[in-house]
C-alpha cells in the first residue's frame, strides 16, 4: 500500500537501526540480535537490505521500483547522490549482480568483488 500512497518516494532502509555507526559485534533490533561486520549489519538469520528488495519484488512490487526504494531513494533523501544510489563513474560502487530470478551471482564493495 506504502508504494501506491507514495509513488517513487519509498525508501528501503537496513542499518537505520541502534546499531547504526557502532563498531563491529553484536548488537539489538527490537528484541533480535544484529550483527556486524565491516558496513554491513544483518539480522541472525542474514536478513539485509537485498532481502528487504526482495520481499518487496514477492507483495508485486515492479523491479525498477523494488531497486530504485533500496538505491536511489535512500541516497537522494541523504544527499549524497554523487557517492551513492547509481552506478557511475567516481561512486562508491557498491552493487549486486543478479540472475533473472534475483539470485545473487556477485556482490562488489567500493568496486572489489568479495
């Protein structure tokens, strides 16, 4: 309902949380345990922000909709559209390939695959 009250205006969000700027370890997301490790925090069972996505793409929500509320959206509302939020060059390029069936094939942070 959220993406059809507010069209291109949703924002999926992962490390908005308590945990948010702290160092690396363990930490609390409503009675769940978070952890992390470099810039990512994932729930104990490796919930993030591609899961996120991708349980929006399975309520119907279209692709470009689904990757644009977990990309570009979060970087426009933080001003920080020239770091983050596309693929360019002189970004940060942090980004995720995919088969057609949203499988993960490989995942680049600041351009080094892991």
């Amino acid at each position: 309902m959220a993406f059809k009250l507010f069209p291109g205006r949703i924002c999926l969000i992962s490390d908005s949380m308590r945990a948010c700027g702290m160092p690396e370890g363990e930490s609390n997301l409503g009675g769940q345990k978070v952890y992390i490790k470099g810039r990512k925090a994932t729930l104990a069972d490796g919930t993030n922000l591609f899961d996120c996505m991708t349980t929006a793409l399975s309520m119907g929500i279209p692709l470009g909709e689904a990757v644009k509320a977990a990309t570009w959206n979060p970087a426009h509302e933080l001003g920080m559209l020239d770091e983050i939020g596309s693929i360019r060059d002189g970004k940060l390029a942090d980004f995720v390939i995919c088969d057609s069936q949203m499988n993960r094939q490989q995942v680049y942070i600041g351009g080094q695959l892991l």
